[in-house]
C-alpha cells in the first residue's frame, strides 16, 4: 500500500452515525467509502423518533431505574420488556447493567452523556452547513407530561436536575399546556417545557439527504455485508459479501452489529440490542406543534413530515427475535390516551429497530488500542440521532490523528476489559 493510500477511508454502517461520520470525514479532504447491507438510513436511523434528546443526560441504570423496572416490566403496557426466552443470553449484560448503578458510575456517566449532548445541536448545524438540507433540523421545543398530580415532586425534581446541568426548563400546568398544545388530552396534571429543543422533519430523509449530499461530493456508497476487518501494517483490509477491500483507515458505525466487528480484531464489547417500536400515523401529521413525551408511558409523540410518529419501548431481545405485536397495540393505547383527538390510529405503519446499547448508556467512540487504523463509532442506544453529528466530528479527530474537541477517555472501546496491548504494557494508540 502506498502512502497515498493513508487518505482512503471506509466507513462501515450507513445509518445517521455512520452517514455523518463519512460526511465529516470526506470534508477534511479524505477519500471516503460508506459501506452497508441497506441503502443510507434504512434500518434503524430511519425509525428514530426524530427528535435531539439533549435533555436526557442520566443512564438508563440508576439506582431509582432498578427499582422501577420491575414494576415496568411486569405492566403489560410497561416501557421496559425483557422476553423469557431471551433471558438466560441476556444475564451476562443484566449484571454488567445493575453494576453501572454505583453511584460514582452513575456519575461520571451523566458527565459524559451531558458533554455529547451539550454539543449536539451545534455539531448538527455544522454537519447540515452547505448540504441543502438545513432545513431539516428544526427548533422545535419538547414537552414533557405528567397525567397525574403524584408526578408532581418528581416533576420539579427533574426540572431542578435538569437546570443544575443548564437545560432551560419551564414548568407547565395543565391550562398552559393545552395553550401550548391544544392536540393533547384534557386529562394533564403538569409538563416541563424546553424551548431549545429540537427534531427532524424525518429522519431517513435526512440521512438520504445527507447520502446525496456525500455522492455529488464524490462519496462512495457500497451495498455490501462487511465480514471480517484484517488489519495490516500499513492499513485495513475489508473482507465483504463482494470481495476483499484494501483501504488505509476503517470507522465501525454499524450499530447494533459493531461488536461482531471489533470481536474479529481482539476485543469483546458487551453490546446489547435494545429493541425500539413505532407507530406512524401518516393522516396526523398534524395533530401535534412539537415533539411530547409522557413521563409515566414512556414514549414520544413526535410530528413528522411523514405523519406523527409513536415511537416507545425498551426491549432487550438480540437481533433476532421476530417483533411482538403487542407493543403496537400498546403503543395505540398509549396514543389514544394522550390525544385529545384518537382518530386515525388503526390507519399506521408499525416498525420495529435495533438500538445499539452498551451497560453503562455510553457509546464508544475510540481507536482500537493495538492497529490505530480501525476507529469506533457506536453503541448510542436512544441517543443516535442526538449524538451523531458530535460523534462524527469526535471520530474524524482520531482518524485525522488531531486532539479531539471532548475528553473520549468515558467512551474508550476496552473500558469493560483489559485491552491486550494494556496488558503488555504499551501505549494505546489514541491521540
């Protein structure tokens, strides 16, 4: 390989992470290949809620999350499910979950879930600069409800919470929230309204949008499985369902799938998949003004340019198990309570995707401690919409071997294990 070669980078995974990483790494002046099973956005990305999370800044294991979740899990229409038969697999990473509950963890992880989000929005506007898609980032404004008055401490705990980490929070009673939101049910107690919120018109017309936007800027987009990374001294070999690819850097982005990837290069990364279901309703597009979130169903009404989407659930079954038809119909429940007008909600399209999810909710972004010439980029379980932009800019860093803009060491690839070249006692290959 000659040293021109350096500048030849392959992307694997054409989902929002993935489509803006070949993006940022493509306007730095490198020779980027995206590489997939799908077109650009067409599994997971495209079923997201749409909608910049930035707000939510705490891990999914808490202590209060562990003593909720049994109650969650047995209410037939609760937000967290757990499939039986996916249970004896799942333990190992059951257990690595409830360890992350350690209040110094549960610390250093909202530190780190605060930095992504906290420059999100910025990254996102960075990433959309000059594309022709600006538009589809949209100030939108988020609004959380409570149906019941016992919401209420827990409410102004949350609000108090969220200001401390410079969120603008306002509190909502139920009058102003059917002033903001005439679209919602009667039956509100109390909500938090966040002004600086945003979402997406539709999430896989960005990153198709995002995809065109890297053709005509002479991105490669390839449709092929991604078997095996062969590292070698001068750089990386893909081996794919078309053939052996020979580049000088490789960025893993492929979600759900990452962790069979950096298992073939010597490390083994505790990734589950956390299960997400949604509801379309392409006849209520305009049933709502901004995305809303109900505390006590746990899941997101966000208005799209392909209709109102439901999107809810956190379900740990792998990648195989087929959906469970049930979650729609608790989904429409769910919709049907929260809307002042439930017409329409049989007229859906149902989906269901494959969130990428590590135990203590942070991603990895990092360069592999032993070939500096594979670099990480996944496990964003609910945030990845939120976080890719940032994401994109953080891995460019490593691959263009530059200081990146945040502090990675929280995202490190081996942070669950001893990292091979650690253990003999050498540096890691990081910059």
């Amino acid at each position: 390989m000659t040293q021109a070669d350096g500048t030849r980078v392959a992307v694997v995974g054409a989902g929002v992470v993935g489509m803006t990483a070949a993006l940022a790494l493509q306007q730095r002046g490198l020779s980027v290949t995206l590489l997939d099973t799908q077109g650009p956005g067409e599994g997971t990305s495209s079923g997201n809620a749409g909608f910049l999370a930035t707000e939510s800044i705490d891990p999914l294991s808490t202590p209060a999350m562990l003593r909720k979740a049994p109650r969650l899990w047995l209410d037939p229409h609760g937000a967290v499910a757990l499939p039986l038969c996916y249970l004896p697999r799942l333990l190992p990473w059951l257990v690595r979950f409830v360890a992350a509950a350690r209040p110094a963890q549960v610390t250093q992880g909202r530190q780190a879930l605060a930095a992504l989000n906290g420059a999100a929005v910025d990254a996102w506007r960075r990433c959309l600069a000059g594309t022709g898609a600006e538009e589809e980032l949209v100030a939108s404004g988020y609004l959380q409800v409570w149906e019941s008055g016992r919401g209420r401490a827990e409410a102004r705990r949350h609000m108090a919470h969220l200001q401390h980490w410079g969120h603008e929070v306002e509190w909502l009673e139920a009058e102003q929230i059917r002033e903001r939101e005439p679209g919602l049910s009667g039956q509100l107690s109390h909500g938090l309204f966040f002004p600086n919120a945003h979402q997406v018109r539709d999430p896989l017309v960005l990153v198709r949008r995002l995809a065109q936007a890297f053709a005509v800027r002479g991105g490669e987009i390839l449709q092929a499985r991604v078997e095996r990374l062969v590292p070698t001294p001068d750089g990386v070999t893909l081996e794919t369902s078309e053939g052996n690819l020979t580049f000088g850097q490789v960025v893993v982005a492929a979600g759900a799938w990452s962790h069979h990837l950096a298992r073939g290069v010597g490390l083994e990364v505790p990734l589950e998949t956390e299960r997400g279901y949604h509801l379309t309703l392409p006849g209520r597009m305009q049933a709502l003004r901004q995305p809303v979130g109900s505390a006590e169903r746990r899941c997101v009404m966000t208005p799209m340019s392909c209709g109102l989407r439901v999107v809810g659930f956190t379900e740990l079954g792998g990648l195989s198990l087929a959906p469970i038809e049930r979650r729609y119909a608790s989904l429409r429940r769910h919709t049907g309570r929260l809307l002042a007008d439930a017409a329409g909600l049989e007229a859906s399209t149902e989906w269901m995707g494959f969130r990428p999810t590590l135990p203590d909710s942070l991603p990895v972004i990092d360069t592999h401690p032993d070939y500096p010439t594979v670099h990480f980029a996944f496990g964003h379980q609910h945030l990845g919409l939120t976080q890719a932009a940032i994401t994109a800019e953080l891995v460019t860093a490593l691959v263009m071997s530059e200081r990146p803009p945040l502090d990675l060491e929280p995202y490190r690839v081996t942070r669950f294990q001893r990292a091979v070249g650690q253990e003999r006692g050498e540096p890691r290959h990081v910059s």
